[in-house]
C-alpha cells in the first residue's frame, strides 16, 4: 500500500501519487524486491483524507488531461488513487466497525474530549501484543492533541497509551473548560486573540521539534530556522507528516547540514 496523509484539498492529488508510484517502483527495483519473474508487484495508492471541507480534486491522473484527438487520446496516462475520506462516515458509523482505521478517525474528529478516553482505552487492549504500534500511536495520538484548537492541549512527552490514558483522564475536561474560559475573555480584546495564536503557533513548533528530535535524532539549524519562520499553518502540514516520513528531507526537502 502507499498512503498519503492528507488535510487540505490538493487538485493536482491524482499526479502526486503517480510521481510517488513510480518513485516506490524505481526503490523496489534498486532493493531487488521485484517479483520471481521480474515483474512489479501491485500497489494500492490510498489518500486519507481528514480535512473540514469536502474533497474535490479527480481521483484519476487522466481527468486532469483534456480530451485530445486522434491518436494520442489513448496513450493520455492513468493512476487512480483510492480516497478515504473520514469526513463520509458518522461517529456512530465508525463505532460499529470496531477496528484501528475506525479509532483513528474517531480520534481526529472526537465527539467530546470523554470520548477520547475510551478510545485509547480501546487501543491499549486491541494492540496488547504490538508494543511498536502501541508507542507510535501514543506518539501520533499526542501531537494530534496538541493541535486541536478545541483544548489549547501542552502535553510532556509520552510514548505510553496507558500513561496518555490516565493522563488524560484526570485533565483533558479541565483543559478543554479552560479553553472555553479563555475563548470568553478573547473577544474583549482584538490584541489578546493575536496573541493566544501565536502561543499556538509557538506551541505546536516546539511538538514538531520534539517529534522530529524522537523519530530522526538530532535536528539541523536550518530544519529549526525553517520551523520557527513557517506559518501555524505550515506547521499543521509538517506535524501531519512526522509519523510517516522516513528522513527529515521527506519533510523539509534537501537540506545543506
């Protein structure tokens, strides 16, 4: 499978995971992991998407092409991705599937901060036996968290879900009544709201620090320039990455350290 983690509408998606196909393919032939025969095993490109608007852009390479006449119209190219997109199913919908993709969902768009709770609840037994898988949605669980406006989260660091669990248990109610507290106060005043996003903003730039320094080591000067200049926005679309990046270049692009 190759999967690609989306949280804003790209109308040129389709292309994207063409270029990622024939990148994956390329690497599978350098590794030597070709099939007996030499051929190409089959891959399933998927788009997850957890964006607030509806996805709009064409799930096939060939829709983004015009029709073309004559000959040429039958070598325009075709990949189609597979688009999940978590906004299509309700919470009670994805509480009778009973599986991990479901729990994921239900966790970036929980329906009240006690609902989450019972979700890492959910996950700390069905992953008993994958301690690795325990770790990185603990890992993924936290920064996404940490994110969402609703709650204003800072969490230490934890790789533990019973940890997260029971800390969440005894605080996230109180944070998310604080935030609600806060958002009260923030309208009195047009220079505190700006102030409070750019905590935020500086909030989530130490998260992605912290990710980045768990997952790849030690970060460069010219990674932690580039975070410290980039928009609450970019940071948004860095955290979402993390997890599923294998070098910091996949991320940031090349770098000169």
């Amino acid at each position: 499978m190759l999967i690609e983690f989306q949280s804003s509408v790209d109308k040129y998606m389709a292309l994207r995971m063409m270029v990622y196909g024939g990148l994956l393919y390329q690497d599978l032939i350098k590794r030597g992991e070709v099939l007996a025969d030499g051929r190409l095993p089959p891959v399933l490109p998927i788009v997850l998407y957890n964006g607030s608007q509806r996805w709009s852009a064409v799930t096939d390479v060939f829709d983004l092409i015009p029709p073309v006449p004559g000959l040429v119209e039958q070598f325009k190219p075709r990949l189609k991705y597979l688009l999940i997109d978590e906004n299509a199913w309700t919470d009670s919908e994805l509480a009778s599937l009973k599986n991990l993709v479901a729990a994921v969902f239900r966790i970036e768009h929980p329906a009240s901060p006690d609902a989450i709770v019972g979700l890492l609840s959910l996950l700390h037994e069905w992953l008993a036996e994958r301690p690795d898988l325990r770790r990185m949605f603990a890992l993924w669980i936290r920064a996404t968290l940490m994110r969402k406006a609703e709650y204003r989260i800072v969490l230490p660091q934890i790789d533990d879900l019973q940890e997260l669990n029971v800390m969440l248990a005894e605080r996230l109610e109180e944070w998310a009544q604080a935030y609600k507290a806060e958002g009260k106060a923030e309208g009195k005043a047009e220079g505190k709201a700006e102030g409070k996003a750019e905590g935020k903003a500086e909030g989530e730039a130490l998260a992605l620090q912290k990710l980045l320094k768990r997952r790849f080591g030690a970060v460069s000067a010219e990674v932690l320039a580039k975070i410290s200049a980039a928009s609450l926005e970019q940071i948004d679309a860095w955290l979402d990455q993390v997890l599923d990046a294998r070098s910091l270049d996949d991320i940031f692009g090349p770098t000169t350290a």
